[in-house]
C-alpha cells in the first residue's frame, strides 16, 4: 500500500484533533450553563414557593469526554453532559424533569439562536456561533445494599444507565486494542485516532446523514484493525472491514448493553445504510492505494476524496478550487437580500444571519428579504430554494422556486446539509440580478431546510 503514514499524522495533528485552547473554550460554555441552571432553578423557585436543588454531579459524557472530538471549520461542535439529581429533587415523570431544566435555561437564556428545548433524551441549548450542548437529566439513588443506581430521563422514561459507562467503556477498548510495546513505531493509543478519522470522514460532507458519535465509536471498536506500524494501513484496513460488517448486517448494538440496539429507530438503520453506502464508494476510491503502480499524485487525489479536505491537494489544484469558489455569473444590476432568523414564521426577528457563516440548528424560521436593487421597476422576483444531502433527497425537497414571490420570502430550517436561497429580479424572462445566501444546517434531532409550503 502506498505510503501517506506521515502526511496522515500531518493532517491528523494539524486539521482533525481538536486543540487545548479550543477545549478549553466549550469547557467554558458548558461552565457557563450550568451557572444559568443553578440561577434558573432558584428562579423557578422562587416563583412557585418551593426549593429546586440543582445538581449534585456533573459529569463530561460523549466524544468530549471520549477525547474524539474533532475539529470543525464552522464550529460545528456539540458537548454532552450529564446532569445528576438526587431522585427526589426531580419530578417522577421523566419528560417532566426534562422540561424542568428546560424552564430553569429558559429563565437566564441569552445568545442561543433558538429557545433551549427539552428533546426526547436531553435538553439542548444552541449558540449562533455553531455550538450546542446536551444536557442528559439523570437522577440518582442508593439502594438497601449501599448500591447507588443511575437513572437516565430518556423517552422510554426512566432508564437505568450508568453515566460515565460509555467512557469507561470507550477508554478501555483505546488501551487494550492499540499496538503497544517496544516493536511498535506507531504513536500510542491508535484506535482513538482511526475512530476520530472515521468521525471526520462522516462530517465531511454537510449534505450527509451518517451515524452520530455513539453508533460510529462501536462500529469502529468492532471492526478495527490495528497495525503496528502506521496509521493509514490501519484505518485503509478498518474502512475495508467495516465495508464488510455493514454489508453482513446493518444492525448496531449497545455495546455497553448488549440487550439494546443502537439501530432500533427507522433514522438511525438509515444513517447506517448511507454509511454503507458512501464506504463501498471510499473502497473504491482508496484502492488505488494498494496497486503496485500507484504514484504519490493519486494516493493523495484518493485520500482527498476520503477526507474532502485541501490538506491532500496539490497547490495548483488548491488554486482551482479557489478560482472556481470564486467564480460568478455576470448580471447587468445587483440585488441584495438579508436573512432574519425567528422562532417561528411570522414572529419577531431576533437576529440576522450572514451567509455561509456558522450552523443553524434545524427549526429555526428565515426571513428572507430584498434588501435594495438598481434594477429600474417593473420587475418580478423569483425565489429559488436549492437543497442538498440524504435528508432532503429522501424527502423529495431538493429544489423548487416561487415566482412573483415578493420583497419577502419564509421559509425554515429543516434538512442536514448546505442549502441556498436564490433570489432573482428578472423582466419579460430575463434575469437581471441575481444572488445567493447559503445556509449550513446541522441537528440531531430531524424535524422535517427549507422546505417548500
């Protein structure tokens, strides 16, 4: 196999591990919240005439907590953490405790893009910048035996899971799978750095819709394969093995609770038959690595494809991308157009959105407006939505238009991916102004980008 073991450490270095600084900067948002919890507890409180304890442990869950969370151009980042009450601090229902925390972020909420929201397995709060953390609500007891038992607030209700388990879990398949000892020449730990390039490999496309953190980890630790030497053997190995698995099966189980699957909701066996699918593509791409006549050009042209990433081009391809980014159609006049965001069409705008800067949540109303135009009236605007990914094909969203629309334009998030709004002034058929506004949209939770009314 051609050898990229040392540009594949670059890059992993360089691009995909995410930084202390970084780190440090969510820690800080995750600290941030749990103040406005405490103060909204209180409020909530006060309100009612009674005391709402907060917390008595919190505890760094997910790819955070798992040292598996890569970096993201568009701070596409999400942090998990558990939130554990004594029993009797929460209501007994489950989705009531959930909605409890809620309305405690509600009381101190500032700069989210959107109202914190109890989903059906944590309460999540987002930021404009492209951040959102989950908070799981878990209550805790002791039995008779001196036994403390965890409970997680989940859909189902009140489940027992034991919250720091996955990590533990996750730390011990990093030590006990990664090559060790003094033959080995590879960094210690590998299997965290194939899981962190297999997680790069399902975010780097937008339009994707791939397995979440959880259902990636397991299948990686199930069919990794370790090698002593290099990296990229490694996860070309891995890549080819999981290939197999998901052709044998698509379905996915706990690997912390082997009487739970990870696949048993209809979203996830899809995200995990697109997986299989975009992988019989990478074994394509990648198996040009393993001819005897492979030059350096094409093993990096194919690790390209893999990470969709210009750290793997050459320069002269690094400036073409860039000119064709670059390129637009001509128009005799302009039009300008601004994006408002709402918590719902029709409602007040509370912010503005720039395009192509940052992730919108799913759920989120847009605004659309025709700011100023040099074209001389009379004139007709045509609205034009543009969708991509796996969620809006399935949904038979990928595109549509509205002509005569008017200066204003609603619409709202709604499919993973990178989605355009464009708005054209024309006359008599012919386009005389023309602009786009983009907009990347990622959430976890499927509510239904710009989908057609």
């Amino acid at each position: 196999m051609y050898d990229l073991s040392k540009e594949l450490g670059r890059f992993y270095w360089g691009e995909v591990i995410l930084g202390k600084d970084e780190r440090a900067k969510l820690a800080g948002y995750r600290d941030t919240n749990l103040e406005r919890l405490c103060g909204g507890l209180k409020d909530l409180g006060a309100e009612q005439g009674v005391t709402y304890a907060g917390p008595v442990e919190v505890l760094n869950q997910g790819s955070y907590a798992m040292h598996t969370l890569n970096r993201h151009k568009d701070n596409d980042y999400d942090i998990d953490v558990a939130l554990i009450f004594e029993k009797d601090a929460l209501p007994a229902d489950a989705k009531a405790a959930r909605e409890r925390v809620r309305d405690a972020f509600l009381k101190r909420s500032q700069g989210f893009i959107k109202d914190p929201e109890a989903r059906k397995n944590a309460v999540t709060v987002w930021y404009a910048e492209g951040y959102h953390i989950d908070f799981a609500v878990y209550r805790r007891s002791t039995d008779w035996f001196g036994i403390t038992h965890y409970e997680h607030a989940g859909a189902e209700g009140w489940v027992e899971r034991a919250p720091d388990k996955v990590t533990s879990w996750f730390k011990e398949q990093v030590t006990n799978m990664s090559p060790s000892g003094f033959l080995v020449t590879v960094k210690d730990q590998q299997l965290r750095r194939i899981v962190r390039h297999m997680k790069w490999f399902a975010k780097s496309r937008s339009s994707w819709s791939l397995p979440g953190g959880m259902i990636m980890s397991a299948l990686v630790a199930e069919t990794y394969r370790a090698n002593w030497f290099r990296d990229d053997e490694a996860l070309y190995d891995t890549i080819v093995a999981l290939r197999e698995r998901l052709a044998r099966s698509t379905t996915v189980m706990n690997p912390i609770y082997p009487d739970r699957e990870l696949t048993a909701k209809d979203e996830c066996r899809l995200q995990v038959e697109n997986l299989l699918e975009k992988l019989g593509t990478a074994v394509e791409k990648l198996a040009v690595l393993q001819r005897a006549d492979c030059t350096a050009a094409q093993a990096r042209s194919a690790w390209r494809w893999f990470f969709n990433h210009d750290f793997w081009a050459a320069g002269q391809e690094q400036a073409a991308a860039k000119a064709d980014a670059s390129r637009a159609v001509a128009r005799p006049f302009t039009v300008d157009i601004t994006c408002g965001l709402a918590k719902r069409e029709g409602a007040p705008v509370y912010g503005t959105h720039r395009s192509g800067v940052g992730v919108l949540p799913k759920g989120v109303a847009l605004r659309f407006t025709v700011a100023n135009t040099n074209v001389p009236p009379p004139y007709s605007i045509r609205w034009i939505v543009q969708n991509e990914g796996d969620e809006a094909r399935a949904a038979g969203q990928m595109d549509w238009q509205q002509d005569n629309g008017g200066v204003e334009r609603w619409t709202n998030t709604a499919y993973r991916g990178d989605h355009s709004m464009v708005c054209q002034i024309h006359r008599g058929g012919v386009v005389l102004a023309e602009t786009m506004h983009r907009v990347r949209i990622r959430d976890e939770a499927r509510r239904g980008f710009f989908r057609r009314r």
